[in-house]
C-alpha cells in the first residue's frame, strides 16, 4: 500500500492532537496516520501531551514499518505532563502557530473519511471557503467497532470502507470529528477556545462563532467513520470541567457579532500569540 501514488496536498497541514490513554485509542491514531500518510503527500503535526511518549515509542514505529520509511512529513512534539486532562484546544492552538501552509485541518485521531472527500474539502478551501466540514449533517456518522483484524482488514486491502461498514452502526454527525480551515481565517476568527477544557461544547461553539463572524462555512462529503474507543474524562461528560465549560458557551451565545469578534480577540491567549506572530 505504501507504493501508491500519492495525491498532492502539499498545502495542507493536518494538525493532531494526541493522548494515547488506552490500547483503542493507539491502534486509531496508527490506522488513522497510516491511511492518511499513504494517500497524500502532504503535511502533519502532532503535539502529545501525557507523561510518557507513547506515540513515539509505539505508534510511530508501526506507522514507519507500514508506510516503509516514509514518514518525514509526520512532524511530532512530546510535551511531558502529569495533568489528567487533556487541554485539546490549547495543543490544537500551539500546533496551529507552527503551520507554514494555507489549508490546515484540525483532525481527530479516530476519523476516516473516504479519499475524494479530503480532495472535495481542500478544493473549496481554495475557491474562498474559510472553514469546511467534510461529512453531512445529519445520521451521516458511522461508528466503527473496530478491532485489530478490522484495522487491519482495511489497510491491507485497497482501503475497502466495507470492511468498516460491516462493523458500524450509523449515528448523529454534527460538528465534530475534523474540520478545514483557511489559516489565516482560522487564527483570525479566534483560534480555538481555550476557555474550554477537557470534553466540552467546543465544537458546536466553533460552528456558532465562525458563522456568526461572518466566514463562509461549507460543507461537503457524506459519511464519516469514526473509529470508536473508551472514553475517559477527556471525552465524556464526567469532565469537571463541564460546569464552567457550559457557562462559556452560554455567554457566547447572548454576543453580537460584534461583541463576539471583540470578545474573542481580546482572550489572553488570543493576544499573546498572535502578538508574538506579528512581532
């Protein structure tokens, strides 16, 4: 499979955030990256935060084997950290000021999506779309029971979508799972929300401030698979942050459009780095 001809996406950075807590979630970011490296030539992130290095020293290893050394597009970062959770949208911003391309996705390590729709998505990026979901809204979700022989039933042949379907069950699919953006739209439409920790509502309030700012959302594509794992604090509502994070979406909701942008772009976080860039 590695001996494919690969699609250009050179202008496109998938930026991954990654927290390997549990064997599911290993083998997801393996198949995920696998799929993904074989079928485009173009550009990835990845930023982990636990306290020990388990993509390096286990899922890039098998990445490396499967796609026979060519993984010098795979750019990773270990940051050591003993916190429990996951602050998401602080690693996705961090890996967002290391971009250099026009197109970046902010990618989930459990997502598949069928070939053409990663092509449908980079082409409206490039006619004028500032933000892209590329799955319908709707029961467009396929939850995959996946399992070792699963996984690897669909690398090793041809990347046959029936090997996953055969295991899925179809569910809700609204805002999550991965998005394109324009980048400079993206960083100037206010990053992602560093206010929310852990699981929270940060992926309908990314939705909501995009399109009450005034950028152009689309959407495109059908079904998108989503390779399912247990869940932890990190990404179930036993979050304790849930309370606060709540608070912050329903503050969000009463701005205007001009209060959004103000309020948005005045966040620390917003103000440091993107001061930091322009200096």
């Amino acid at each position: 499979m590695a001996n494919l001809m690969k699609d250009n996406l050179k202008d496109v950075t998938f930026i991954v955030p990654v927290r390997i807590e549990s064997d599911d979630r290993l083998r997801n970011v393996i198949t995920t990256l696998c799929y993904l490296n074989t079928l485009f030539d173009t550009n990835f992130i990845i930023h982990e935060h636990h306290n020990e290095s388990i993509f390096f020293s286990t899922a890039l290893p098998q990445i490396e084997e499967y796609c026979e050394g060519d993984i010098e597009n795979i750019n990773h970062s270990f940051f050591k950290t003993d916190e429990p959770l996951f602050h998401r949208q602080k690693v996705l911003n961090d890996m967002l000021m290391e971009v250099e391309t026009s197109v970046v996705v902010n990618y989930d390590t459990d997502i598949l999506l069928p070939k053409n729709t990663y092509k449908e998505a980079y082409k409206l990026i490039r006619e004028g779309a500032d933000l892209v979901y590329p799955y319908a809204r709707g029961t467009a979700q396929q939850r995959v029971q996946a399992t070792d022989e699963v996984v690897s039933n669909f690398l090793n042949n041809n990347f046959d979508f029936k090997t996953l379907i055969n295991v899925s069950t179809p569910y809700d699919a609204q805002y999550g799972f991965c998005q394109f953006f324009n980048t400079t739209s993206y960083i100037e439409g206010g990053m992602e929300n560093e206010n929310f920790r852990a699981y929270a509502p940060e992926d309908v309030e990314r939705y909501h401030r995009f399109k009450k700012l005034g950028y152009n959302v689309q959407r495109c594509g059908n079904t998108v698979y989503h390779l399912e794992h247990s869940r932890t604090e990190n990404s179930w509502f036993n979050n304790p942050h849930m309370d606060h994070n709540n608070k912050e979406w329903e503050k969000i909701q009463r701005f205007d459009r001009h209060q959004l942008k103000e309020y948005i772009t005045n966040l620390p976080y917003y103000v440091s780095r993107t001061t930091t860039t322009s200096n």
